[in-house]
C-alpha cells in the first residue's frame, strides 16, 4: 500500500472535527512562509572542516564504546535554562 493509498484510509476514517483540524494543519504547512523555505531550501554543499571530521569521528567512536547518550530534554531537566 503506498502512502498516498494510506493518507486516503485514514482520511475516510477521520471524523468531520479531526478531518477539519488536519486540511487546516496540511493547508498551514504548504502556505507558511517559513516552512516553505525550509523545503524549499537547497542542500547544504559545504565541505566538512577538520573540526568537523574529528567531532564525528568522536561521536561514532563514543557509539562503538557504548557510551550512553543523554537526550536535550535530559540535559534540560537536569540544568535547566541556566
């Protein structure tokens, strides 16, 4: 079943409420501003610096070592916005 085939079942599902609460969501996300410039936007090209290079090599070396990763909202619970 493609997605399109899996939009249209739950659209039939939908009661006449949600069905109005998600055309005005899909209607705000094609229309803004905003987040049509984030689709619209080109990818980034920019080569990656050393910098970069070695940060990712720590994160995937961290991966292997099984080091525990600690989520933002982990880290904002524990600091705050301090």
């Amino acid at each position: 079943m493609t997605i399109k085939e899996r939009l249209h079942k739950l659209v039939d599902e939908l009661s006449e409420r949600e069905a109005d609460d998600a055309l005005r969501y899909i209607a705000n996300q094609r229309e803004d501003p905003v987040i049509a410039a984030f689709r619209n936007a080109p990818d980034d090209d920019e080569p990656l610096t050393a910098e970069d290079e070695n940060a990712l090599a720590e994160v995937q070396a961290d991966r292997t070592a099984g080091v525990p990763r600690i989520s933002y909202a982990e880290i904002m619970r524990k600091h705050g916005d301090s």
